[in-house]
C-alpha cells in the first residue's frame, strides 16, 4: 500500500506477488495488485482481477476499501453498489457497511435505493440524520421524477407525512432538519404552512446564517403576496442595518403595491404580523430622509440611504410623479454622492445604475463641475494637473470612467481621442508612483486609466484607423509589465491578438490567467474558438483537454460534494449540485469541445498515424449518436467577462447574447453533423455482397447508407439555416460575443466542396451495389464530380493566396482571413482523402477482378471501365494541387522570415522609448505566431501529401 502511495505502482504489483506466492487467497493483496496494474495501464488484468474477489463477496474491511478506490479509479460507481449489497446480506447488522451502501447509491444516484437504505440504517440505529437521508432521498426523486403530477401528489406528500411524524413526536434535534421540512413545504407551495414553521418553535433553531428566519419570512411573504408584511419586515431590518440594499428593494416594492391596492391599515388592531407599514410615497420620502440623517451621526460612512433616495427618484419617475416630493436635482445628489464617496472604487458602479436620470444636456456640466471639486495641481514638468494622493486619484478616474460612460469620448473626432489617449496615458505613469510598493499579485492604482485610453484606441481601430490597433497591444504590454496579475489586460489582450490572427501569445496569457473549475467553461470559449482556427494544432489540442478534463470530472466531483452534502447535512444544497451538474453537462461549450476535439484527432491522425477507422472505433463514434442535448443547451458562456465603460446603446445586449448563441447553435450543428458523415466512412466498405443477394437488408449496409444519407439532408438543411442567418449581417460589439467560423466556412467555398464530397460517397456506394456493368451513366456522374471537386479545391486555395502580413503606409496589418482560410483548405483535403480511401477501397477489388478476367480470356485488351481512368486523374490532380499548396506556404514562411519589423517606420513619433520597445516586442510576438501557423499547416499537409501518394491503384 505504500508503494501505491508514492506512486511507485510496479513495485507494489511485485509486493503482492510475493504475498500471493505465499498465500493465494489473500483478497487484499489482490486488490491492491489490481490497482497497481490499472494504474501502469493494465486496465482489462485489472478488472478480471477485481471481479474475481468481487464474486466471493468480501466482508474484510481492507478488501472493501481497496475494491472501492479501484472502482472509483476505473469510473465504474455502479460496482461499488452491488460490492455493499452483497456484505450488508452477510453482515446485515453492520451500521458502516449500510452507510456505505447509502453512500454508494447516491455516487449513482439511485434515489429510490437510497431511501431504502436509510430507512434500513434508521432501524439499525435510530440516529435522526438517518432518517431524514430517507427523506431527502423522497425529495430527490421527486426533483428527478419526469411526472410533475407524481412529484407532487406521491414524494413530496410522503416526505411531508415523514417528517410531520418527527414534529408531531418532537423528535427534531438539528436546523438542517428544519431546512428541509421548509424545502419540503415550500415545493409543495404551502407557504402559509412554511411560513408558521419559520416563524414557530421550529425556526428558533434556524441560526448558522445570518438573517436566516428573517430572509425565509421574506421569502413567504412575497409568495403569498402579503405585501403589509413585506414592508414591516423590511422597514424593522433597515432600522437595524441602513445600508443593507435588498431590504431597500423590497421596501420600495412593497410601498408601491400598497398604493396600487389601496390598501389602508385596520382600525383599532396592529398594521400586519411585523408591526408598523409604510402605504403612502410621504411616509416612504420621510422614511428615507430619516435614514440619510442617521447616516450622518454613524461612525462610518454608509452608501446605502443616498443610494435609496436616487432609487426612489428613479420609481417615481417611472410612475410619472416626482417633483412634488420635493427630494431634490438627481444631479446635484449625485454630485454630493460623488464628494463624500467619489475616492471609493465603488463610486463609479454605483453611479452607473443612475446616470439615466440626467438629461443628456446636462453630461458635459455635470463631468466639469465633478472635476472641479478634486484637488489636482499642476507641477512644472507636466502640463496637465495631477492627483497628488490616491484619494485624488480614485476621484478622477471615477470622473473619467463616467465620461466613457456618457458617451463624451465617443463624440469625439481623431485628434481629440489621440488627445485623450496621450493625457490617459501620461496619468497612468505619475500614478504607477503611488503604487511603488505593491505586490506583484496586487493591481496598481492607476490601471483603469491605461485599460481606458486602449478602449479609446480600439474605437479609432474600428473607425479604420489601422495603426491604433498596434498602439493598444503595445499600451496593453506595458501595463502588464507593472501589474502581472491584471486579469484585464490580459483578457483584453487575448482578444485582441485573436482578432489579429496571432494565436501563439494568448496561449501563456491564458495560462497566466490560471483559470479554475467553472471558469474552464465560462471563458474556455476565448481559446478554442481561435486555436485550431488560426492552426495551432497542438496548442489547440491542449486547450480541448483542458476543458475536456474539467467536464469529465465535474461528473466524479459532484457526487463527492453530494455525499458531503448528506453527511453534514446540508440538505437545501443538494438540489442546487445536481443542477450544476445537469447545467454544465449540457453546456454548449462542453459539447462544442467534444465535437471540435474529434474532428482535430482526426484531422491529425487518422490515415496518418492510424487508419480512420481504428481512430472512429477508438473515440467509439457511430454515425447514427448523437449525444448533444439540442433542446436543453445552455449557453454558459461569461460574455461580460472584459470591462467596458461604454453607454448602453454601444453596450453588448441580450439581443446579441440571443444571437449569438443561434450562431453558436448552427455551426455546432454543422459541425458535429461533418463528424458523424465522417465516422460512416467506414461502416460502408466492409461487407460487398454480390449484387441480387437476399442478404443486403440484413447486413445491415443498406441502412448504413440511408444513414448516411439522411445525415447529409441533415446538413444541407443546417447550411440553408446558417445561410440565412449570415444573412442578416450581425455586428456584434468588438469586446461581445467572437463571431463563429460560419462565414468563412461559406464564403470560401470549403461548405460546398465537404457537402459534394459526401455526396461522391452515395455514388461510389451506388457504383459498388451495381457492379461495373451498365453503370456508365453513374460512372460518368463520378468523373464529372471530381473534376468539379478539383475545381473547387482550387478556387479555395486561390482563396488562401496573399501576404498573411504585410508593411502598408508604415504599419502593419494581418490578414487573419488567409490563415482560416488555409486551415480549412487543410481540412477539406483530408476529408477529400478520406473519400478517396473509400473510393479505393471499392475500385480496387473491381481492378483485380478484371485482371483475373483478362487472363482466364488471355484478350491483350479488355476494355478499362472509364471510372478507372477518372480516379488516377482525380488523384493526380489532388496531388499536384497539395504540392502547390505546400509551395505556396514554404513561400509565406520564406516571406514571414524575411519581414524586417525593425525597418518599420513608425509614423507615430510620438511614441516615447519606453513604447517603442513595447512596440517591438507585440509586433515580434505576432510575426512568429503567424510563423508557427504557417509551419503547423505546412507539416500536417506534408503528411496527407504522403497518403496521396498511396492511393494509385
């Protein structure tokens, strides 16, 4: 065991030999001999191992164990179950072994078992926590339960009888106990029920969360739409804490409802269960200045009370009725709002939920007379004022981010923007002093102002203005050097290299960014939308691993955090993990990385390094599965994840989310569609039966074929879909959602060529059913369809023609499209191939047949079927035409080699030295990127280039 510990695993299966030489049937050391051998990668000697002491039905603690993490290791949950079914009938008593068996199902599951086994426990040992295992386990069911009618009339009542027995007995000891007769109640929607639990004897023991009874009250009251209730609890909560913000809400709520329902407190008794109600706009105005004067006798500042007031402002102005409260200018309460909190980062966000209440007239007064209150002075080397503190500085980058925010910087005309970027950046350096002793994992105070001025640069980018792109990589570099850990910078940089077409630094960006768990699927997507697009082959792989690796495990994960969930009780936070779990299985970035990471394998491999159908069976792909959740794909994506100060119009919307992810959704589809036709190739060269065979139905080829035929009908459709939608033209904000590869899928012609070549397959098939003779007419159809492929693939490499980067007016610009381009040229050839394998695999029987023939006739001549001669020329032509393509990237790398980006002369001389050397580096990076890129397509297509050369029959 100790060996297995240290990871030494051929030791230790020596160790357990020589214990099994000894004594044979030693179970432990079979086991862990087993777990040595599964982990060298002995997987099938493993299990038999296993089973074999599995079938005598161990009871020895040891062999349990060990049996256990073998299964776990094997990802076989379901073994563990029936290893403590069978010890639990020998040792029926065993109050550790049933626990375990409970544990088992609930690794699985099984939720109907699990409350078998609880009960069981609970007469074993009467300890409560067992019992309400069982209880749980009704309620899981009922969660789980198809039949919303069964949940509700058959589990939840049952859990509900369950539990009433324990109240009615007095036997409930724990809060989690109470937690889970309020879950029970509350799903049955009997919140007046609930509600008399909470606020009963019951609820006294709800007390590890803070707020915990007040905030279930709450909760019921809304249920119930007792609003009177609402207000009371609420307003008693503000009382005590002013600056809690979600009482705020359901004060203002509560009010309004009241003085939409007219409603007026009873006489003579108490207003409502939580004492006093507010029902009229005076006494909630009166209410609020109340807080604001409380506010200014505390000991600290609270931002709650003036944020309520703008609040209120903001409803009323809905409701059409404001200025008769008398609660003053919105502008001048933020301006005061701005004085006493304007040096707290916060100030900026809380802001932002209000600026719609300024009249746009007004944004130019209200930014100066803000600007006017901040201690700035001048110093005799720098032109512009400057903060002479961080308090200083937190105002003025407040001021600046809402002048983003109102739109001002966008108004404004090259020169003025190049202005603003200059100041921006000269208010970055001064302020990079304050921060002089800051750690490196700590962010530098003035970090906003450079992420700004790179906001102002990208808008001149996208008003053409071709070199700001290349100042906001070098601005964004040079924050980065002082603030490493900057997760923006590095966000934004990533993007911006990817819409450049560089791949090659977001890599280490990405990796620097150390993103963990969920976030592999919330901005996974920033990698491998670009990686195997912009051809970094291997760092594409990696990142489809990456993620892989997240997804699968979160299956294994999340039963560890639900058997932890039972054993500390912590009920209500079961359901919540089994719908994460449920949430991240049908991620669409889950399912887009599965179906990208195949097809990349076999872009790779297959026919190279293994032959396409060992790697289909190896990745056990049928062309009939199709294992994505098309109804239930949740888009996961965090598209919100880069800053941006822009105003709501400029803003992305959830309009853009909605459509992009239809975008998504249709390229995934015609994606995981090619994959499928891909992995039909083989299933239809196996089984030749002679032409008027009863057999065919049989075998089971002819419906291969329909299969693939109807998959294709399948795509045609999907590609008719994706057509239209492109044809709306949508424009997604520069920092929103990254388009899909749909477009350039199109547009250069590689969709048209994948569809004919899947349609070549249902002719060749055609061709192999029929037999040779008679069959000019589809032998022709045959010929005509690879001079029109030949034609194609040339249009799509002429497509890829040009200089991927080149030097114009002194700047740099890149031609992402030509890479994507190419790497779809790469892709439509191995498809090309793959078919071709296929078309070889059916002449080449019909060739030798022929030649037998020939002899057994001893003609010199007889004559060749012209499908024959239509193939080599077909091959020839292929080869030829990937000889030239490989020409033409030994030339781009040439090309890319020789670029002297030292010569550039930047026409921006207003750049400082400390730029320039920035400048150099992000250019640097992007020339070997594309450099890599080159050289990856070129080695991959070197490789097919060989297998053409096969195929001569």
């Amino acid at each position: 065991a100790d060996y297995l510990d240290n990871g030494n695993n051929k030791m230790a299966i020596q160790q357990a030999d020589k214990l099994l030489k000894k004594h044979k049937d030693l179970h432990c050391a079979k086991v862990l001999k087993a777990i040595g051998l599964q982990r060298t990668g002995k997987q099938d000697e493993a299990y038999t191992l296993a089973q074999e002491v599995a079938a005598l039905e161990p009871t020895d603690d040891n062999s349990l164990q060990a049996l256990t993490i073998l299964y776990r290791e094997m990802h076989r949950p379901e073994l563990v179950t029936k290893l403590y079914e069978a010890a639990v009938k020998k040792v029926p008593n065993s109050e550790e072994y049933h626990s375990h068996l409970f544990m088992a199902y609930a690794r699985v599951g099984e939720y109907k078992k699990m409350q078998q086994a609880g009960m069981a426990l609970y007469k074993i040992v009467p300890k409560n926590p067992y019992y309400f295992w069982s209880v749980m386990s009704l309620i899981m069911q009922s969660i789980s339960a198809q039949d919303e009618n069964l949940s509700k009339t058959m589990f939840l009542p049952l859990a509900e009888r369950m539990v009433e027995k324990m109240v009615k007995e007095d036997k409930i000891e724990a809060e989690a106990e109470v937690e889970l007769y309020y879950m029970i109640l509350e799903r049955l929607e009997k919140y007046k029920e609930a509600l008399d639990v909470v606020r009963g004897k019951l609820g006294e023991k709800l007390t590890s969360e803070l707020q915990s009874r007040e905030n279930k009250c709450m909760a019921m009251y809304k249920k119930l739409c007792r609003w009177p209730e609402c207000n009371a609890l609420s307003r008693r909560l503000l009382l005590k804490n002013s600056d809690d913000w979600q009482f705020y809400i359901t004060y203002f709520d509560s009010v309004f409802q009241l003085i939409d329902e007219s409603w007026t407190p009873p006489p003579e008794e108490e207003h409502s269960l939580e004492g006093e109600v507010h029902y009229t706009v005076e006494q909630a105005v009166k209410f609020i200045e109340e807080r604001i004067t409380e506010e200014s006798k505390s000991s600290r500042p609270l931002r709650g009370p003036y944020l309520a007031k703008l609040e209120l402002i903001r409803r009323l102005r809905y409701r059409g009725c404001n200025d008769e409260y008398k609660l003053g200018d919105p502008e001048e309460l933020m301006f005061q709002y701005f004085k006493k909190f304007g040096d707290k980062p916060c100030c900026f966000t809380d802001l932002k939920v209000f600026v719609d209440l300024l009249p746009s007239s007004q944004y130019t007064k209200f930014i100066s007379q803000l600007l006017e209150v901040i201690p700035l002075s001048a110093t005799a080397e720098s032109e512009i004022a400057l903060p002479a503190d961080i308090k200083a500085l937190q105002q003025h980058l407040c001021v600046v981010q809402l002048s983003r925010l109102l739109g001002i910087y966008h108004a404004m005309d090259k020169k003025q923007k190049l202005t603003v970027v200059r100041e921006l950046m000269l208010r970055y350096r001064h302020g990079l002093e304050f921060g002089k002793s800051c750690l490196k994992t700590e962010l530098q105070f003035s970090d906003y102002y450079c992420l700004l001025a790179v906001h102002l640069l990208l808008d001149l980018w996208l008003e053409g203005e071709e070199s700001a792109v290349w100042q906001c990589l070098t601005l964004l570099e040079e924050g980065l050097s002082h603030s490493p850990s900057n997760a923006q910078f590095k966000l934004l940089l990533i993007r911006i290299y990817c819409r450049l077409g560089a791949f090659e630094p977001v890599a280490e960006l990405y990796s620097s960014l150390d993103a963990k768990h969920i976030q592999h699927d919330t901005i996974g997507y920033l990698l491998t939308r670009y990686a195997e697009s912009l051809g970094h082959y291997t760092a594409a792989s990696q990142s489809c691993n990456f993620a892989l690796r997240f997804f699968h495990s979160n299956q294994k994960d999340t039963s560890e955090y639900i058997i932890q969930a039972y054993k500390y009780g912590a009920f209500e936070k079961i359901p919540e993990f089994i719908a994460f779990r449920n949430r991240l299985n049908s991620s669409l970035h889950f399912a887009q990385v599965r179906t990208e990471r195949m097809l990349l394998d076999l872009l790779l491999e297959a026919n190279i390094s293994t032959s396409l159908e060992e790697s289909i069976k190896s990745m056990s792909l049928s062309p009939e599965e199709d294992d994505i959740p098309w109804k239930d794909l949740r888009d996961n994506r965090d598209l919100t994840v880069l800053f941006n100060w822009d105003p709501k119009d400029r803003d992305i919307s959830e309009e853009h989310r909605k459509l992009s992810l239809e975008e998504e959704t249709m390229w995934l589809r015609i994606r995981s569609l090619t994959l499928r036709l891909v992995s039909g190739l083989p299933t239809l060269s196996h089984t030749i039966q002679p032409k008027n065979s009863e057999k065919t139905a049989e075998n089971g080829v002819s419906s291969k074929i329909d299969t693939i035929r109807s998959l294709l009908q399948q795509l045609e459709a999907a590609v008719d879909s994706g057509k239209k939608f492109l044809e709306q033209k949508i424009q997604y904000p520069v920092l929103g959602p990254p388009p899909t590869r749909m477009a350039g899928f199109f547009s250069n012609g590689s969709c048209q060529c994948q569809t004919s070549l899947f349609y070549l397959v249902s002719d060749i098939y055609e061709l192999d059913t029929n037999g040779l003779e008679d069959s000019a007419e589809i032998q022709e159809r045959i010929g005509n369809s690879f001079k029109s492929l030949i034609d194609r693939l040339t249009d799509l490499f002429n497509k890829c023609k040009g200089d991927l980067i080149e030097v114009r007016d002194g700047t740099l610009k890149t031609h992402p499209n030509l890479l994507e381009n190419l790497v779809f040229f790469v892709e439509t050839i191995s498809i090309a191939l793959w078919v071709s394998s296929y078309c070889d695999s059916v002449l080449r029987p019909f060739k030798s047949n022929l030649q037998k023939k020939k002899k057994k006739k001893k003609e010199s001549s007889v004559a060749m079927p012209p499908v024959f001669t239509h193939f080599l020329d077909y091959v020839t032509e292929l080869q030829t035409l990937t000889s030239n393509v490989i020409d033409h990237i030994r030339g781009l790398e040439i090309i890319l080699t020789a670029l002297k980006l030292e010569d550039l002369s930047l026409k921006d001389t207003l750049l400082l030295q400390e730029e320039k050397k920035f400048t150099k580096t992000v250019q640097g990076k992007v020339q070997s990127s594309y450099h890599h890129s080159v050289q990856e397509i070129g080695e991959l297509l070197k490789k097919r280039l060989d297998t053409i050369k096969k195929l001569k029959i």
